[in-house]
C-alpha cells in the first residue's frame, strides 16, 4: 500500500484508513458544542442501486463520457464506469488512492473548481455531483463560475445532476453548521471537522433549486427537474439551454 502524505484532508485521510481496517480514531465534525461523528460506511461506501426509484431516475438524465465530481470513495463511479466511460476526480490525494485501490479506472486528483484547466471543450456528455459538495463554491458568484465552467467542458446537449441541502425545507435548519441566510433560498453552512492530526473548516453555501436556477441563467443551463432525496435534500437535473 503506497503512503500518501496529505495536511488538512481529515476525511479523505479518514475514509482511506477505514477502507484499510486503520481506522482506530472517529472522523469527529464540530460546530461549538455540537459534534457529531461520521458514518463513514453508510456515507461513501455500499452501491449505486440502479433498481431503486431514486437510482433508475438518475441513471437516465446521464450518459457517457460521464465526469463524476467529488466521487469520494467511488461508489458511484465503480458502477457507471461499467456502462460508459467515466471519470472520477477528488481534491483529496487519500481518495484518488483509495478508488484506485478500490478497481475504478480513472480517478484522477482534480479541484472541481478548476474545470477548465484541466478538461477540453465538450469533453464529457453528462456530469454528476452527489454529495452536496457543489456548496463549497462558498458564494453564488462562485456557483455560477462553477456551472460556466461545468458547461465548458460538457456537449451541447450534455446533462448534469446536482446534489445539495434545500434551506426552503424546515429540517436542513437542523443540520450541524446550519447558518441563515435572509435572502429566501439561501443559507450557509461551517463546520470544522477533525481526524488524527488532521483538521480543516469547511463553508458551504445552501441554495434552493430556485436559487440555483437563477445561478444558471447565462452559464448555458437550466434545471429541468427537481427530486428531493429527503426532507432537506434535492438532486437537480440540468439541461443545456
């Protein structure tokens, strides 16, 4: 097993060590006084269920050469790539390790936010961001240069679904780290969470499917549909305008 070293990545560095029977410290989240411990299994592990009524509607809004953003351990991607082309990136070198480990082909150490840099024009037909880490964009400003950018480097026609907390549904004011935001549809989140020696503070910014339809006006997309997973999370199908 090759040993990456890698500063401020509690939980890539937390997922690795599961994956590898070293997990001996839990994966700790902290806001104040409240803290909560991560599932790690029930979080990034298990599989994609095609089957399941959440798993089909998905797989149809997606098709191949498919860009799988923020594939943590690579649940997703160890399915997909066996339907069409796929390519998984992580900002974590501990995940990139650990799908690779794990049999996905093409795990590549890629900032999200650095689309453009790293992929061509039209490279990818559909892309999928499960896991509402699209909220460290941090601003809208940052969103709609994210969903430019994620437009950049998919087809004319291409499809995108995206992940995140609805702060419009009563319950994502309950989740750690929730801050309100005045502005209808909008809401922040930080937390900061710790593993072993490894700490980071993480900010997100919450928007509605509303909100993120106004982000989209002028990158090329559109949402087209909207399911809420849960009673504080969406996934939003877009389309190219």
């Amino acid at each position: 097993m090759s040993q990456t070293v890698t500063r401020d990545d509690p939980l890539g560095h937390a997922i690795r060590d599961y994956y590898h029977g070293e997990q001996d410290e839990p994966l700790i989240d902290h806001d104040g006084t409240e803290t909560r411990e991560q599932p790690i299994e029930q979080f990034y592990f298990g599989e994609f269920d095609p089957e399941s009524d959440a798993g089909a509607w998905e797989e149809s809004w997606l098709d191949g050469p498919l860009l799988d953003i923020g594939a943590g351990a690579g649940r997703d991607t160890l399915y997909f790539q066996e339907q069409f082309e796929t390519v998984a990136i992580e900002i974590s070198e501990y995940l990139v390790e650990t799908m690779r480990d794990r049999g996905v082909r093409d795990a590549r150490h890629v900032d999200m936010f650095e689309l453009r840099e790293n992929f061509a024009r039209d490279r990818f037909q559909s892309a999928y961001a499960f896991g509402t880490q699209v909220g460290l964009t941090k601003s809208m400003h940052g969103l709609r240069k994210f969903l430019g950018d994620l437009a950049f480097v998919t087809t004319s026609d291409g499809t995108a679904l995206i992940h995140g907390y609805d702060p419009e549904q009563a319950a994502t004011t309950e989740i750690i780290g929730y801050r309100d935001d005045p502005t209808p549809g909008l809401a922040y989140r930080v937390y900061h969470t710790e593993y072993k020696n490894d700490s980071e503070t993480l900010l997100f910014r919450l928007f509605s499917p509303d909100q993120l339809q106004e982000a989209a006006v002028g990158t090329g997309w559109e949402v087209v549909e909207v399911r809420h997973g849960s009673e504080r999370t969406y996934t939003a199908a877009l389309g190219k305008r």
